[in-house]
C-alpha cells in the first residue's frame, strides 16, 4: 500500500516536469495535454494553483480557448487565496487573468484585474517576497495606464502612470521609476501636455545621467545598483531620444535635430553615400548598435527581453528609421531618407512576419496574441510607406508614388480598426497625389475628409491649407504637397485675376487657420484668424508648431494674392520664410514661399528684379537640394520671367527651356500614372463613397 501511494504521489510530480519539457521544445500541445491531465487529478491547493495557472497561461498563449483559460485562472485565483504567502503566485495569477479579460475584449474586467495589485501588495509587504512583489505591482500598474490609454482615457492612464511612479520611487526601484516617467513622457506628449512634458524630459535626463555617471565610475555592478543593466540602460537612452527628436519634430524644431557638427568641415555634398547623418540622429544609430551587441553577447534571452513590459515592437530600429527619414526628408538629404526608408521596410517585414501578419492577412484572421504588436508594426509600416510616396511626388515619380498611395489604402481596408487613427493621414496623402495627377476635385474631397476627421489641431491645419491651396490651383498648375513633419503645402504660382469664386472656398476651408495679419499669429495657440467657417477645431487638441504657422500663412497669402492684396501677402510671406527657413529649416516650404515671393516682387512699382531673381534663384538651389522637381520647375519659369522683363532674351529662353524640360517630365509623369486608369481611379477615389 505503501509502494502504490507514493506511485501516485510521483503521477503529478512526472507530468508537471513532463510538460515543462514539451514547452522547453516547443511542442505546446502536448505541453497541455499534460498539465489537463496534471489538473484532473486530486492535488494539494498550492499544487493545483499553480497547475491551473501554467494551464492557462499555456492555453492563453498558444490557444484560442481564451474562456476555458479563464476558468481555470479564476479557480487558481481562489485557491491561491486560502494560501498562506504565495504571494507572487498570486499575483501572477492576476496577471494572467487581466491578459485573458483583454483578449476577450471585456476592458472593465481588464481594469479590475489590474486594479486588485494595491490589495495584493498590502498583505505582502512584510513578506520576504518584497522585491518581487514590488515589480509585480509596477508590472499591473503599466498594465492599468496602457489599458485606459487603449480607451482613450487619456487623464486615466496619467493618473495610473503617477501613482505607480509614487510606489516605484517610494521603494526605490530605480529601473521601474524609468519606464512610469517614459510613459508619463507619451503620454504628455499624446495629450499635447507640452509643459508636463518638459518637466518629465528633464527628469528622465537626470536619472539616465546618473545611471550612465554610476557605470562609469564602478562598472557593470554598479550600473546594475544603479537599476540598469548593460542592456536596459541603452534601450531605455534609445527611446528617451527618440521621443526627444519626435518632441522637437512636432514643434518644428528641426534645425536643432539636423544641425551638423561645428568642429568638423562641411561636406562638398552633404547627401553623398559616406556622409554619416547628423550627430543627433546618429547618436540614435550608435545606441541601436549598442543594443544588438547586447543582445549578441546575452543570446535568444536577451534579445527576447525587454528592459519593461509594456506591449509592442522587439526592436525600436523601424522607428529609428522612420524618425531619421522624416527629419532628412524635411533638411532635404532625399538619397539617405531612401536608404532609411527602405532599411525600415525591411526590418518592419521580419517584424510583422513575427507578429503573424502574413502577406494578404486581415484583421479578423489575426490572434488576439500578436494584435498589440502587429498594430505598432501596422503603423509604423503605413508610416514608411506615406513618407516614401511623400519622396515619390516630389520627385514628380508619380506611378512609384500611386503604388505607396495603393499600398497605404490596402493595409486600412485590410486593419481599419489597428489604423484606424491613421486613416485622415492616408486621405491627405491620397489627395496630394490626386494633386499631382490632375484631379482637382477628387483632391478637394479627400482633403475635406482629413479636415473633418483630424486627430489634432495641427493635423486639422495642414489639410485645411492643402485643401485651401487645392481650390485656388487650376489643373495646369497644380504641385503636389506634403504634410505633417515634413508634409508641406507647395505652393503654385497664383495669378491675382484668378476666378474669386475658388478664393472663396479656399477662405471656406482655412476656416480659424486664416491669418488676416501677422498680429493673429500667437505662440500658444498658433494661427489665428478670420475667414469661413472651417469647421470646429475647438474640440482638437495640440498647439500649432513652426511647420504649421508656417504653412498657414503661406495658405493666407495665397488667398491675399489672389484679393490683390499683394502687400499684406508679402508680409505673412516674409514671416512664413523667416519661420520655414531659420526655424524650421524646411527645403520644400522654403521653395514654396520664395516661389510665391518672386511674383510678388515683379508686381511691385517698379519691378524689383534683383528681389525676384534672388527669391527665384534661391528656389531653385534648395529644390534641387530636395529633390522637389515642381519647385524647380516654376522657379525656372520665374527666372525666364524676369529675364525677359529685364531685356535678356537669350537668358529667358534658356530658362524657359530648362523649365520646359522639367515640365516635360512632370508631363510625362503624369500620363504615365494616368495611363493605367484602373489603378489611378481606384487610388483616387478610394475612400469617397460617403463623400457628396
């Protein structure tokens, strides 16, 4: 009898480290055959508990059983709790419950699993289970605060993030204290908090230095006392800086990003092959590079751990590129924003590989596992692709450009609800590229759409002004244009006796962001003004930085121009180039002002040649820098102008053939991506069904 008890008492025990094995292999399945068959048998409470626990847990994350998880959690979760100490049992357990409410999309339960740790950490704190206990609470709380940020509950997940800060600094975990201010720090940022995001930029700095300061001085041990490791602290420096260039690109800041080192010489070309990018951006490549060695020297763990828990990518690098892409691409350095672009993509392909988003798969095919990663790779993905179709267009590489176009309005009717805060982006895109193809009203469609539906006041601002810009263009004139960091309107020449009729449906969709003076400019709320009624904006958030000031008053003095105010136009002209060129530091805006300006100064009593030659000339320089072949193209055809009015013919038809020859390829561009009218009527009207 004796023999035979301890037989069954070895039955558990053997199936336990039997399962245990099937997972080390990865054989899932027979994994949970095992722990069932381990769960159906009678057990000790502690035994069980943690039986059930490892059954769901294997169920959650291999299965679709997501309910059958959840009976066997919540069972553990009540014998967990006629369990003396077991704390960390218990709070696994939780954790496990709160991923099992998520998958099955019941965000309340969610929030009430998370919620539990505060109870579940009071009983433990005298426990000699402390240390870990505390990372399982900061653990629930990034839960709570990602969970509310998922509902759009934005003053929730602060107020989340804040109280476990508070418990991370009160127990000294320096590492979690990190991750709480990195999530204060977006979420600062996602509710244009710009002044909290100060504040919690200059603590992240200071904790980083000091842990950087603690390595240095006693090594790795140090560091790690320090509450970052070899590994951690790189990847958090990484997306410190990363959210700080995101911070100054949002602002309009970008000469700061893009600045070059003052104690080396210039480059003859600054976009050639062997030019490294900028220091601030490469900085971003170094610590990149420092975490791959990391996680080359620790192996597949290594690599599979992140520094915090919060879902999303295992690797920042499609970000990297997309950040450096979009800040070149505005300094205009086209050749190194391709090879970022395109480095980008590729990374993003093993990314979504991963995630379970195979070629042709929707929304509804993907496991509920991999939605949190295959959403941030999702947008990010459709993020390269817009910036790619940005370069396109200005290359006035119009069928390369339809194909991005085609490929950013595929993955949203393929993921509308994982891109779905993405969707007025793809309208603007998919307008400026009915722009560049001829189909006016198709453009003014989309770019309505994109107004009416902006996340944000900025965003609501550069479709107001494209929309604006695309009702003052007649077809022969109308120029692609870009938006967001990097995505200006580029502005065509306008004729002052042009139909007042489009003036007044470009003064419709300026709306707020018509600047009548240069006094309605304000810092804090950006542009201000009179004009139509562009919709309501006062429910947005988000204060307009220097590319949408400057976009708005180019937007304004093209309307002025065409009222014939031509002196009003020239004074929001001057302080839009003052802000586009010493601010901002954007090549195409600076090319659409100065395009605009030349005309200006040839109106004037008496012509001001030598003003007009130079705005014209200077367009054409930073065009070609840019790669923006509409600038350069009109900015040809202004310097034929004023040649010819200043007697020099055989100079005006020197200029009016090499604008004729860009113009040729703009032509032929044009009916090369019109030639194929299935795919250009599919791109240009896709998404208007509800449009009348």
């Amino acid at each position: 009898m004796a023999a035979k008890s301890e037989t069954h008492d070895a039955i558990p025990s053997a199936l336990a480290l039997l399962a245990a094995s099937y997972e080390r292999d990865g054989c899932p399945i027979q994994a949970i055959h095992c722990v069932q068959a381990l769960v159906n048998r009678q057990l000790p409470p502690d035994f069980e508990a943690k039986a059930r626990l490892h059954l769901g847990r294997l169920l959650l994350e291999h299965t679709y059983n997501f309910k059958e998880a959840l009976s066997h959690l919540l069972r553990a979760q009540i014998l967990a709790r006629s369990l003396i100490g077991n704390h960390c049992l218990k709070f696994e357990i939780q954790d496990q419950i709160a991923t099992c409410y998520q998958y099955l999309g019941e965000d309340a339960m969610e929030l009430q699993a998370c919620s539990a740790a505060s109870e579940l950490a009071r009983h433990a704190r005298s426990s000699s289970e402390w240390p870990t206990v505390c990372g399982w609470v900061c653990r629930l709380s990034q839960r709570a605060a990602a969970l509310h940020t998922r509902c759009g509950r934005a003053d929730e997940a602060a107020a989340a993030a804040r109280e476990g800060l508070a418990f991370a600094e009160a127990n000294g975990l320096q590492q979690h204290r990190l991750v709480f201010l990195l999530l204060l720090l977006q979420l600062a940022l996602g509710r244009w908090d710009h002044a909290t995001a100060d504040n919690v930029l200059a603590s992240l700095r200071s904790a980083l230095n000091e842990a950087a300061a603690a390595v240095a001085a006693g090594g790795a041990a140090a560091g790690a006392a320090a509450g970052l490791d070899a590994y951690s602290y790189p990847y958090m420096l990484l997306h410190v800086n990363l959210l700080q260039v995101l911070y100054l690109l949002r602002l309009g800041k970008v000469t700061e990003v893009v600045k070059a080192d003052p104690q080396q010489q210039p480059p003859p070309d600054p976009d050639g092959p062997d030019v490294p990018p900028p220091p601030v951006l490469h900085r971003l490549e170094t610590t990149l590079a420092q975490i791959r060695a990391a996680e080359q020297q620790g192996g597949a763990a290594a690599a599979a751990r992140l520094p915090y828990a919060l879902p999303g990518l295992p690797s920042l690098e499609p970000l990297v590129c997309l950040v450096c892409a979009t800040a070149l691409r505005i300094s205009g350095r086209p050749r190194l924003v391709d090879r970022y672009l395109q480095r980008g993509l590729a990374c993003l392909a093993a990314l979504l590989a991963a995630a379970g988003v195979d070629a042709g798969a929707e929304e509804g095919e993907l496991p509920r596992q991999s939605l949190e990663g295959a959403r941030a790779a999702l947008q990010l993905q459709l993020l390269l692709l817009e910036s790619r179709a940005q370069v396109a267009l200005a290359k006035a590489e119009l069928r390369a450009a339809r194909e991005d176009v085609l490929a950013c309005q595929q993955l949203q009717e393929r993921f509308p609800g994982l891109l779905q805060g993405l969707l007025p982006g793809v309208h603007l895109l998919t307008g400026q590229y009915c722009v560049a193809t001829g189909e006016t009203a198709a453009a003014v469609a989309h770019f309505q759409v994109a107004r009416l539906n902006a996340p944000s006041r900025p965003a609501a601002a550069l479709a107001s002004v494209l929309e604006a810009q695309a009702h003052l263009s007649t077809p022969q004139q109308q120029q692609p244009q870009q938006q967001e960091e990097g995505q200006q309107p580029q502005q065509p020449q306008q004729q002052p006796q042009q139909a007042m009729g489009d003036v007044a449906r470009a003064l419709a969709a300026l709306g707020p962001f018509y600047v009548v003076s240069e006094a309605a400019l304000g810092a804090a709320g950006g542009v201000a003004g009179g004009g139509g009624g562009g919709g309501d904006v006062s429910r947005l958030s988000g204060c307009l930085g220097n590319l949408e000031d400057a976009a708005c008053l180019l937007g304004s003095a093209s309307c002025l121009v065409q009222q014939g105010q031509l002196g009003e136009a020239n004074t929001l002209l001057s302080r839009a180039l003052k802000i586009a060129f010493k601010r901002l530091g954007h090549t195409q805006l600076t090319c659409a002002i100065l395009n605009q300006l030349a005309p200006i100064f040839l109106a004037s009593e008496p012509p001001d040649t030598h003003s007009a030659t130079e705005a014209a000339k200077s367009a054409v320089t930073l065009s070609g820098t840019a790669g923006d072949l509409w600038a350069a193209a009109q900015g040809k055809q202004l310097l034929s102008a004023i040649a010819r009015l200043k007697g020099e013919d055989h100079r005006a038809e020197a200029e009016a053939a090499a604008a004729g020859r860009r113009q040729q390829r703009i032509t032929a561009a044009a009916a090369e991506a019109l030639a194929d009218s299935g795919r250009h009527g599919y791109a240009a009207c896709w998404g208007l069904q509800a449009v009348g």
